[in-house]
C-alpha cells in the first residue's frame, strides 16, 4: 500500500476528492496546512506595520491506497489540482507497512 | 485664564515661568497627597462643601457652561434647577451609552487588534478597570473632580473629600457643580461623569497592551484615579483653574480630561515598559478585525452619550453636538482611508475603524461648540493627522504604544482641544463667545505636564511593588494562559 | 404581610402552618388552571378589570411604590396620572435596554461558556424564548400578571383574564397597577414588564444547556411563563399576597420574581436531567470568552434599564437605582476575582464576568431601596457567596447546573432579597420605610416553593410530550449540528 | 392621492397612464439632476426654503401624521412647537438606537453570513456606508428630502437646496416639515433621519455580497443616496406627492422609502452583477451564526428607534409602535422557524433570525396605525411570505441574491405596506382613518418603478468608471485579502 | 522504528491517549482533520440552499515508537477507539528512518 | 528523497523556516498541531472545574527533501528550533518513493 499526500489549492479540494473517488479511492483524511515554497503570500499592512506573511493556505490529502491504484491516484490528483499557475502544490507518495480499520479489525487494503 | 487666585479677572493670560508651574504642580501634588492621606480616615474629615463655596460666584461659573446646558437658549427649564423629567432621561440614557463604550466597546476595538493568545487579557483590562475605577470614584475621586473646596485656594486644583463616599448627594436637594445649576438629579450627574473616569484609564490600555502585569493594571488604575484624573477632572469641569480662568479652557467633553490625558499617559506608558517581545520581528497582525469593527462601532454610537450627553440636557445643544459628532467622525474615517489607500494601495478596515475613533476623539472637545462645518474640517484634520501619527511617529521614535492610545487619542485630542479655540461659534453656544488658540494650548500644556509627570511616578510605584511586566515566558506563551489561565477553545 | 383577604391590614405576620401554605398553592394552582382552561376559549370571559377592583385602595397601593416613582419626592408629575414625556422616555429606552440583555446579552453570555459544538444550539435558545414569551405575553401573561382580577380574593393569586390579548389597554385612558398610578402609556408599561418575562426563562437555559431538547424548550416556555413567571409578577408587583402585604415584600426590580425564580426553576431542571454526557470527565471549557465578556458586559449596560427603569419614571430614585447597580455589580466582580484570585491562584476573565452578573443579580431587589454603602456591601457578599455557590455547592450536591444558573442567580437572589430586609434606607425610598429580613424571607420562601413544584411538574410534561434530552450521539455531536443543522466555520 | 398640483385635492385617485408617469419620472428625474448640478455650486443657489412653501396648507399637512406625533391625541404637547425635553430625549436615543442597526447590527447580520475569507469586506461595507452617507447627507441629501421647495410643482418631487450644508438649521428657531410643527430641535430630527439614510444603502449590500468592488460600492453609495432614497424620503415624508396625496400613501416608519427601496435595488444589483462564482456548486455555508444573532438582535432592538422614534415623540404612539415592532418581529420569527422545520425538517438559527428581520420589516410601515392583532397577523403572513421567497424565489429566477436583501426587504416592505392599508386603525392613529389597499399599492408601484431605474443607471455609471466586479481571482482569494489586504487569524 | 497514523473519532482522543500511555507510547502529536469515507457528513441548508458537507470531524494522531511496541500501539488505538460504529477511523503503519530530540540531540529510540 | 517531519514550538516556526531555507530547502508545509509529551500542559480552571489541558500547541513542519541535503536540514531544524528546555520537539525522517510537482508535471528531485 501507497499513502499519498498531496498539497493542493484549497479551493480545488472538492476537485480533487471527486477526481479521487472515481480513480477508485474510498476514503482520505484532510487538514488545513499553511504552505511554504516559490509562491509568495500576501503581505498585510496594519498602520504602518507590515507583515509579509510567509504562507499560504493549503489543503493537504492524505489517503492510502492499493499499490494498484496508486499511480492512478497520482493521475487523478495532478488533473483536477492543476491550474498551472505557481503554487498549485505537491504529491508525495511513501510506503505503508500495514493498514487497519478500527471498526472491523480488517487489515491491509481490505481496510481501506 | 488665570493661575492662581490674585489675578482670576485678569484677562492678561498665565505666565508660563517656571516658577508658577512649580507651585501649581506642588499645589496639586498637595491636594492629591490630601486627598491619599485622607482616604485612610475619610470619616475623620468632614467638610461641608456647599457652605460658602466661593466658586458659585467666580468666573468658574463659565465652566458648566462649557460643560453643558446652562448658558445656552436652548435649555430655558433650569430656572430654579428643579430636575427635569425629559433632561433626566436623557442624562440616564447618555450614562448608559458611555458605559457601553468601555464594555464592550473599547473591550472589543482593542481585543481584536492584539494577537490571539492575548485577546482574553486585552478584554480583562477594560472589564477590571471599569471595576475598580468605580470604586474609586464613589469613595474619593468624585469628590475630588466635582466637589466644592472648601478652601477656595484649594478649589482651583482638587474638589477635596467632601464628597467623598457621596456624602451630601441626596434625593432631592438641588446642587451645582462648579457654580452652576443643574437640572438632573445629583445621582444621575455622578453616574455620568463616572464613566468618563471609567473609559479614560481604559483608553491607556491600548499602549502598553500585551506585555502589562494584571497587578500593576490594578494598582496603576486605583492611584492614576484619583492623582491624575480626577484633579484633572475638577481643574477642566470642577470650577478648577482651567474651566474658571477667563476666558476659560473650553472642553465640551472631554478633550483635555480625557483624552490628551491618556494618550499623553500612554506615551509614557510606551516609553516606561519598552517594545514588546519580537516588535518589529514577528507577526502582531491583528488577529480579529470583526471584534474590533464591532468596538468601533459601539465607540461611535457610545460616543453620542459622551458628546451629545455633555449638555446635561435634552436640548438643542445635545443635537447639534450629535451632529456635529457624527459628522466629523464620518469624516476622519473617510479621511483616514483615503490616506492610508494612498500609501498602502489599498483601503482597509481597520484604517475606517481608526478613523473614525481619531474623528471622535478630535470632535470631543468641540462638540458643543463648533458648527458642522467646523466638525467636518476638524474631523477631515483629525483624520489625517491621526494616520500620520500612528505610522510615522511610532516608527520615527521606535516606541511601541501597540494599539497607539497615543497616536489616535493625543494626537486626536490635540488637534481637537486646539480647533475648538479656532472654529467655536456663539450661534451655536454663547459659552463659546470668547474663545482663543492661546487658552487651549495652556490646557492642553497644563494637562499633558501634570499626567506625564504623575503617570510616570505611578508607574514607578508599581514598579517597585507588583512589578510592570509578565515574564518573557508569559508573554510568549500568551497573557491569556500566563495570567489568567484561560484560551479561546476555537476547535 | 397577610395570607389571605381576612387579615389584609393586620400586622402580626402570616403563620407558615402547613395548611395556609396549602390553600395558598391550591388557590394559585387554582388560578393558573383557569388561566389555561380561559385561554383556549378566552373570547368567551369578558371580565371587566377596572370596574370595582378592590385592589385600588388596599394597601396593595405600597406595591407600585416598591416598583417605582409614585411616592418618592423626587417624582412629583404624577398627580393626575398624565403620561410624562421625560417618563416615558426613559421607559421607552429600559425597554430597549431590558430587551438588550436576553438578546444579544444573555445569549452571548451563556453561549461563550458552553463547547464550540453547542454555541448556536445555545443562542438559539435565548432568541426563541424572546419570541415565545412576547406572543405568551401578549395573550395572557400580562393579563395573568398586571390584570385586577375582579374576584378580589383571586386577585391575591393572579391577575386573571381582563386583559388577554390587550384588551382594555389604550392609547390615551390612565391606568393602575395595583390600585397606583402610572405616569407612562400602558402600552410602555405592557413592553417594559414584558422584557422582564422574557429574559426570567431564556436565564434558566443556563442550568439545562448542552443537553435540552429544543421542542421541549419551546413548550416549556410557554407553560412556565404562563404558569410561574405571570403568577408570581402578580404576587409581587401587580398587586397580589406579597407586594400587598404589609409590610410589602420588597422587590424592586426582581430578585423574587426573576433571579430566585430562576435560579431555582434551573436547579429543578438540572436535577431532572441530569448532568451531561461526560460531565466530570470530558473537557468543558467555555470556548469563547470573548463571547461571555460581550454578554457580561451588555447585561450590565441593559441592567441600567432593568433597575433604573424599575422607577418607572425619569427621576432621583431611577438615579440611585443606577448608582447603586453600577457599585454593587463592580464590588461584586472584584469580590469575586479575588476569592477566585485565592484559591484558583490566578484572577480570570470568566470570574470577573461572573462576579458583575451575581452583583448585578444581588443589586436588583435592592437597588431603589437602599443607598450606595448598602449597595456596596451586597456587592461584595454576593461576590463572595456565588462564587463559593458556583464553585463548592455543584460540586458538593453533585448536580450538573451547566451555567450556574443556580449558583448565581438562585444565591445570588436569595443574598439580594434577603439583604434588602436589612438595608434599606427611608431616605432612598418612603416605600422602604418598614422593612423587615421575616417578610423578605417569606417572599423568597414562597417564590422558591411555587417555583419548584410548578417547574417539575411542567418538565413532566414535557418529557412525556416533547421528550426532555437529546439523544446520546446528538449530545456526543453537538446541539448545532443534531437540532438545528447547523455549524461554525471558522476555517 | 394625486399626481399633480392640479388635482391636489381631488379624490379620484391616480390614473396610471403612461403618460402621466412619464411625466413624474420626468419631473423626478430633473429634481435628481438640479440636484446634482446644484452640487457643484451649491453655494450659489440661495434659496429660502421657509418662504411661502405651499406645503404647511396643503393636504401634505396629514404627511408628518403619518410620520408620528403631531396628529395623535397622545402628544398634545407640541401645540407651539416648543421643543419638549422628554420628546427630544427619545429622540436622541432612538438616534443613537437606528445607527446601532448599521453599525455593528447590520454589519454583523450580513458578515455571519458570508464565507470566512470575505467577512471583513462584508463588515467594512456597513462601516464606510455609514461614513458615506453621513456626510452626502450633511451636503446634500437632507435637503432634497425634507427640504421644503420652494418651487411647489417641483416640492412634489424633490425639496430642493435650500438646506443644503444644513444652511437654516437653528438651535431654536420651530421648524416644520411637510407643513407640520415638530417638537425637537432640528437638529434631532436631521440626525434621527440620517440614519435611515444610512441604513437603506446597507441593507442593499447583502445582494452584492462577496463581489462588488469596494471602490464601486463608495461611488454608487454617493449615487444612490442622492438620487433615489433622498428623492423617495421626500415623496414620502417630506410632503412630495405620495405623502401629501389624499388619501395619503401610509408609511409609519418606511415598508417603501426604505425596504422595498432597498430590496428592489438589491435584486437589481443582484441581477446586473450576475452570480458568485461557484454560486449552487461550491459551499456557501454562513461561516458565523453567532455574528448573525448578534446582528438580528442589535436591529431588533435598534428597531425600537426605527419604528417607536418614527413618533418623533416620547408618547402612547412610540409606545404602540414599539408594542406592534415586538410581536410582529416574535410572530414573524416563529412563523418562518416552524415553515422551515416543515421544509427542512430542522428549526435553525438562521431561521429564527431571518424571521425576526421579516417581521421588523413588514411591520415597519404599519408600526404606528395598527393595533397589536395587525400587527400580530402581518408578522405571521411576512414570516412565511419572505420564507418562501428566500428559499424558492430565488431559486426560481436563478438570480443570486447572496442574502436575502430583495427576498426579505423587497417582499417583506411590500407585505407590509399592502397590510397597512388593510389593517391601518384609527383607534390607535387617526391619520390612519382613511386608508386604503389602492394607494398603498400606488406608493408601492412609484417606489418600485423609480428605484429600479435609477439603480440600474447608477450601476451603470459605476460600471465604466470604478468597474463593478472584484477580479475573478480576487472572488476565490477572498475580498478581505485582494480589496483590503487583512485577514482574520483565528490561530 | 515505527510512524503510526490514526485517524479516529474526535471525542475518543483521551481514551486513545491514555490506551497509547499504557501501551508504553511516551508522545505524541495530534491534529485536527476531516475526514472522507463510508461515513457520510451532515447535510447543512440555510435558506433552501443545501451544502452536502462530505467531510466529518476526525483528529489524527501521529506517533513515532519502537518497533517492538508498534504492534501493542495499534492494539491499543484499536481498543480504545472503536465503538462498532462507521466511522471509527483507520491506523496505519509507516517505517521511519531516524529520529532526533531537538533539545538534547539524543537520536533513534532514545529520542521518542 | 526524504521526508522530514518535525514538531517544534510554535515561536520557533519562523527561525526554523529561515534555518531550513538557508539549508537548501526550498518548499515545506506546516501546520498547527497539539503535541503530548514530557511537557505538560497548561491547567485551566473554570469555576472550580478544573481540565487538565494535556496537550500543548505545536507547529508541525513537512518538508521534503533531497536525500543530500536531508542531514543538512536535519541540522538546520535541530539548530533553529532548540531553546534547551522541555517541549522543544523532535524530528522523524522517512523515505519518500515519489514526488510529484503538479504544475509541471516534474518528478523526483525536480518536483522540489
Ligand atoms: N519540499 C517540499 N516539501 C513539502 N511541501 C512542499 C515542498 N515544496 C512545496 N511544498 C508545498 O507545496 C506548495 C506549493 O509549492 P510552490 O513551490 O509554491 O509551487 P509549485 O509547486 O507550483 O512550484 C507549497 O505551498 C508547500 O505547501
Ligand atoms: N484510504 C484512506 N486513506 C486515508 N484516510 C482514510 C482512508 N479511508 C478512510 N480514511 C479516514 O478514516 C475515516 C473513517 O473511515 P470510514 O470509511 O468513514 O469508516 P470506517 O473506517 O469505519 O469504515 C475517514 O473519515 C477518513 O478520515
Ligand atoms: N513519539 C512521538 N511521536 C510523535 N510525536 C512526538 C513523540 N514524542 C513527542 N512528540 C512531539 O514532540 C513534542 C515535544 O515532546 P516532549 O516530550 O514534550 O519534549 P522533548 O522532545 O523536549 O523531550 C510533543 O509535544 C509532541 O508533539
């Protein structure tokens, strides 16, 4: 099993969880991340004091698939989030060792 | 105006010569230390302040009259000063409105302007201050502001304990302040006025927000209370050497008592306590513009009990200067704005919000007695000059006053104190007839020396007993945890 | 004070034998079942109010004197009973004010304590009992309340039907309550007493919060401003057994009648429902004291209108009530920091806010009675004594009263009532002449009594029609998003 | 009612030919633009607005009856105009009361509303339209509303220049409007209705939420202050031809001059702006119920200064009025909360507040004519009404009014006003004897029909000089940060 | 060494702490996230406008063990946060490289 | 390619990202997080209700990078982000199989 996180655009998360799901994947873990890289952020100015902020809002996925259907989540991904513009983020794929669901103590990619 | 005693008719003006300043500090300094000293054993001292008080006579009678009501066409019900039905709810309505300038409103505008993890203690400020200055008020400072001296000498700085524990405010008895009728019950008049004491203390917070000890803000508010407010107070409203001198200082609500007073004690504030961690480094964006629109706002609608309710009446004057409130206020925000969307490129919430406060506090001394015209050009003036204040002078002098008490209310109510000498008008207050730059700057000369002196040394005070500020752990980690032990729980 | 119609003007007291006590609840029962029954047909009962009310010239007469203006020196326009415009001006604005401190007030006060998950469920709740109670109110409570029931021996218990939906209620005709005039347009007296109704039930949402079904708030509502709130208003102000006894039971603006009523009518519900899920174990913390602060803080600027409006005129007596909220609320929230301060080792937010709301509770029956000392120490014993209530009794009984609708309220009600026996000052208020702590206690002993078995027997109601609790997983999801559907976003 | 100078009393009604509207928006339109001409030099032009104005004896004299106490046997005080402390009390507070609905009220109704990263946008259009329109008013605006022309046939339209910069406005001097005496100072009245010159521009913002551009939103807020509301506000109540018609088109406190003026101007921008992007796919929640509860609350009780003020006395009319405000306002929020449970099969916070803003609309013409059970059943038909069209209008005409401003205030002020004509009673008003369903439709289509012209011209004058759009990635950014460079940080 | 990954239900995260505790897990590092799979989310209308929220409420937690005790770590996630119900949540296991405590520099097990 | 991750106090976050930038690295994500370890959290007590706030605020840093410069960052965080004292967080390492620069479509180090 692949656990892929991606850094994308938060307002293509709906996108991408669409883009996801019909690749084959059931299930993802979501969060709210600020980025850091060749995208500036803005900078606020409060009377006087500036403040470039240094990130950005990101959204970043988590989800663990099948070796499988790994390359096509990849796939899935980079088509919806990609807006070509600077900024539209990452996707990085590791290796899982073992998966569980809780509920129902099924392990492997019967657990996803 | 005159300074001592002797020369109270003499139209010549005040001698700025040390030597005068000297005893007049001294002789403040004096009452004030009475008024410490005698607060211990307030029963012990039992002045009758009504008898013989020589101010109902002296030119002090002028002061009320730039306070309010009396001296103008508008107000005919105060003949024998019986309380007036209409005036009365007015007044009850206008003291209500003042407090909801501190709680929430000031609680707010500066609550959303820290950062998150001291939003809590920012708040705490304004809510204990509100607390513990109206303590004060009810056991001397009242007294001190608004009661009569016996010694006449005296009366020009401190009102003495006579008053205190509102000794001789009754039910029903008429009374004058600083000579003059009033056509309110006394309860009601002493509510009014405290929560002015209440909000100018409050308004200090601002500069020395997010790295002030809550110990020493207790403290620092009982004793600037009573030794810098209230004989500010009395010298401005209480018959006192500024509001009697001739031609008098004229401070509708509050320009000069209340906020040279505490942008000046902010300054000072500023300087004592230093930057605060990281200034100029890290991220001290204000983190709740929602809050501080809100407080904004409760400011400006509150600001109509502070204005309008200055005339101790429900008449005409209270009108005009509600008008004259709002409009020099739209204009200081529009002002302001349009200064800051030159040189930041892009118009901001929180530079309306600024503007607007700068426009109240200019407006303030004004309010009753300058025309709309006048208001709009003092506002348009404030608008800038308070922008240009808090971006540049800030930086130019590397102080850190964090949410500019001084920028917005010195500033603000410098420019206000000095155009009320410019543009009164005796079509819209006879108590304006005679006006004069001249006699605005030696109030707004003899306030900010008094109270950057005495807040100095009140600061020193705490200094040396609770200490001035939390821990550099307490201030990175946050004063809401480190002195309060609470969080915002937004998860 | 007499029980019944027989000893009306006899002095030695009511016996609190069991029987008197029982005739006394079944006459109200009694009273309150008619109410229910008249309501479904109450076109059919034309009873005409004012016609030979005996009220008008019993000694209910001091009642009205305990709520207001008429026999104080200080408001002397009443003679002919002609609407005054300055009277009515400060009603007008207590009416706003009063309505201030259920919404937003109340709401934001209660809604910042409660987890994020159940904030809306918890504002939503002060905002629909602000509708529910207004259509109750107009239909029948008022009636049941401020009505002259022409059964001069009802009267005692409720006001009866004369006035459902208005009637007899004019834009020009003077009226009484409890046989005294009024100098305000009933229609302004309707909407002040009104605002009382509504904010009496939207307090006991702070013993059963995070847990109430919201059908289940909405009957109970209605039953208990019909069956609890209006009957005990008439009692105390509209001319039945308490306020007519003699000596009256003194309540100025509603110790008896609103805090002592709620407080213990959420002590009723916490104990019927239980405590929530978790409690004891799970993280509480109130999420957003900001949220507390703005409600503290808009109750103690309403409460102006609340105790001050309680004059029911723009007078001195509205004055004092004034001073007197404003010192014994700032007493009361330094008290309670302090205690706090000692045992929790740092002062809070969350205490200060506490500590103002239980002054300003403690204050209500108190304020147009006694004078600024008495003001000051009720201030500080009901610091004191909710404090330790809301801290040590929850946890010593065990029950789960979220908000400390009991401890503060309910204590604080009780501390405020009682201590009115013993402070106040004939020089405040004629009516406070004769004052004793036995005829206060009785007041407190009846309201708690009524209150108690009404409110559990209305929650049985309810629990089997609407049911009484959310369900386990809505409990575990939040009130937001179970009952309503409903988030925060703050992301 | 009638169209024209000639037929002034002619009780044959309007006969709505083209030609003869034309002919009105012809004149009208020439009023706007003298006006605006007048402007640039309004120096020059001198008119003497009180000369021989034809008004104070013409049928325009039932106008100010409409508007509140002059006509009604409850303020028999203003027989010489003398201005009346406890009205002027009221007034001023209620003053203070209708800005509170603006500011903070309105801009928190709307700002829960919206998505989080445009919520500071939101708030700062509220804000910068209050500065906005306050000082279009001082210059112009008053003036052409309630100004007296001294042109008569032009008087039906516009009330020219003669007060422009508040030129006339005394402290003392009794002033009329629309022929009839008011007994406050002028300068109360010009403040009182400012801030409904304030408000109506606000309210319009919630159909252009989340993409107008903010430079847009000064420019047209100039626009259509001067071109449609202060034009309208004189048909209404200044003595123009829907006020002064026989019989008059009643409008206690402004269902047309300001809600369906505003609503309708909102669905015009709604429909020229075109929808958010994203509009029915992405999520649109209200990221903050609670700023929408706080906001529904300060307009329900600043409400009491919109409808109870519009007395512009301290008498049983406020009081009726206010009485009317609250249970309309609590029928409404009922009606719509228990619609909604049937459709969604929850009861929500949102609910309940769009409801209680329904009622306080729809009962805002009648406020002052009908009694309790009018008002009571208009509140229960606006809670529904508006319910259903904020859920299936809008969906319908697939247009994106973002919150409600035409499906509320459009559909609210006209349920309204058509209801005023039903259940107008001359009991409670006696300028409400002669009322009818016909001329209330009149003063509804004249509204209508000028406000959606107008506002489209002002949309287009906006469009090819400021732009009216935010960029396509300033909408996905947020407007906080592309417009105004801020952000709220809630970590 | 071993990275565990746990997604669970948001108010079973002290049952999980003081489970993970027992287990010999000495620290750990939690978030709040939102969750997409067999659960499905609140449906939300405000004024007939409906947003299908697809995401739930989930807080992860990550936490880096020994490996001898990962297999007693996933134990115990499991234990303490299944209620039977849809939604409980996934663990999943993820091989680390090193790991260093900042404060003393100490690496490997020693600085978990 | 390396994936570092690191939890660090939250004052820290801009030396570290200045630290890791001067490192070589060019992109990371950070986002807030409640740490559990050997330090404690903070007591709050409301009312005489006590909660025992078991969780501190962290700063959470995803940074993934060229398997040549991992120690070099490594370092940089160790450096950036110590003030000696308790909490001051750790760093875990793990391997990356793919990244991907969804912009571009790079892969591997070029997706950096
Ligand atoms: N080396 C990295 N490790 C982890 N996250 C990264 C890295 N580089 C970039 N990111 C994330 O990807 C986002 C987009 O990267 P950026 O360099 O701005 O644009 P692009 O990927 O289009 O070149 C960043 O905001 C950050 O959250
Ligand atoms: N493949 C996955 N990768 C990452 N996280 C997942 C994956 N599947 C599910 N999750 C997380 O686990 C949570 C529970 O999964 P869900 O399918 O709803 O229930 P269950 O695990 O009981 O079948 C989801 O909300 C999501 O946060
Ligand atoms: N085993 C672990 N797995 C994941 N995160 C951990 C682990 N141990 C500690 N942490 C994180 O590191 C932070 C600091 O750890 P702590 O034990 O408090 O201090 P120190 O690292 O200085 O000994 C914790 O708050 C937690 O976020």
């Amino acid at each position: 099993m692949k656990l892929i996180l991606a850094v994308i655009k938060p307002f293509k998360l709906d996108d991408v969880r669409e883009a996801l799901t019909r690749a084959g994947v059931e299930g993802m873990t979501v969060s709210e991340v600020k980025g850091y890289g060749r995208q500036k952020g803005q900078t606020e100015i409060y009377r006087g004091a500036e403040y470039a902020v240094n990130f950005v809002p990101k959204v970043q996925i988590v989800t663990v698939v099948d070796d499988a259907i790994a390359p096509a989540a990849v796939d899935a991904i980079k088509g919806a989030a990609g807006s070509g513009k600077i900024g539209d983020g990452k996707v990085f794929v590791l290796d899982v060792e073992q998966a569980l669901r809780i509920r129902t103590g099924e392990t492997g990619s019967a657990a996803l | 105006m005159s300074g001592n005693g002797a020369d109270m008719g003499d139209k010549k003006g005040i001698k700025m010569t040390d030597k005068t300043w000297a005893a007049r500090l001294a002789g403040a300094a004096l009452a004030a230390g009475l008024a410490w000293g005698a607060m211990s054993g307030a029963t012990a001292q039992t002045a009758t302040p009504a008898a013989g008080a020589p101010a109902s006579s002296s030119p002090a009678a002028s002061a009320p009259a730039a306070a309010g009501a009396p001296a103008t066409p508008a107000a005919p019900h105060n003949s024998n000063a019986k309380p007036d039905s209409g005036d009365t709810a007015w007044m009850l309505t206008s003291t209500a409105l003042v407090l909801l300038m501190t709680i929430p409103g000031l609680a707010l505008f500066y609550g959303g302007m820290v950062r998150r993890k001291n939003v809590i203690a920012t708040v705490a400020q304004s809510f204990a201050i509100c607390c513990v200055v109206t303590l004060v008020w009810y056991v001397a400072s009242y007294s001190i502001a608004f009661g009569t001296n016996v010694d006449a000498g005296q009366n020009k700085y401190w009102g003495g304990l006579g008053k205190a524990l509102l000794r001789g405010v009754t039910m029903d008895k008429p009374f004058q302040i600083a000579g003059a009728d009033v056509t309110i019950p006394e309860y009601v008049y002493m509510m009014f006025q405290m929560t002015f004491a209440i909000i100018t203390p409050a308004l200090i917070a601002g500069a020395f927000a997010e790295r002030f000890k809550f110990s020493a803000l207790l403290l620092f508010t009982v004793l600037w209370s009573l030794f810098v407010y209230a004989p500010i107070a009395h010298w401005v409203w209480g018959g006192g050497f500024l509001g009697g001198a001739t031609p008098p200082v004229l401070d509708f609500a509050g320009g000069t008592v209340v906020h040279i007073n505490a942008g000046v004690a902010g300054l000072v504030c500023a300087l004592v306590l230093g930057p605060r961690k990281g200034y100029g480094r890290d991220n001290m964006a204000p983190h709740n513009l929602v809050y501080t629109m809100i407080g904004a706002s409760l400011l400006w609608v509150g600001w109509f009990g502070f204005n309008a309710g200055s005339a101790v009446g429900s008449n005409a004057l209270a009108g005009v200067a509600m008008a004259n409130t709002q409009i020099a206020t739209a204009a200081a925000a529009i002002a302001w704005m349009i200064a800051e969307w030159l040189e930041r490129k892009k118009p901001g919430m929180l530079g309306l919000a600024s503007g607007a406060v700068a426009g109240l506090v200019a407006v303030t001394p004004a309010s009753g007695f300058v025309n709309p015209m006048g208001a709009l050009i003092i506002g348009l003036i404030a608008g800038v000059g308070c922008f240009l204040a808090a971006v540049y002078l800030k930086r130019l002098f590397k102080y850190d006053d964090s949410l500019d008490a001084f920028g917005v209310h010195g500033i603000g109510g410098l420019i206000g104190a000095l155009l009320t000498g410019v543009f009164a008008d005796a079509a819209i207050n006879p108590a304006g007839k005679v006006h004069s730059l001249y006699t605005q700057a030696i109030g707004c000369v003899a306030t900010i020396a008094w109270t950057a002196v005495a807040t100095f040394l009140i600061l020193m005070v705490c200094r040396f007993t609770t200490g001035l500020r939390v821990s550099e752990e307490g201030e990175t980690e946050g004063l809401d945890a480190a002195l309060h032990g609470e969080a915002l729980h937004e998860y």
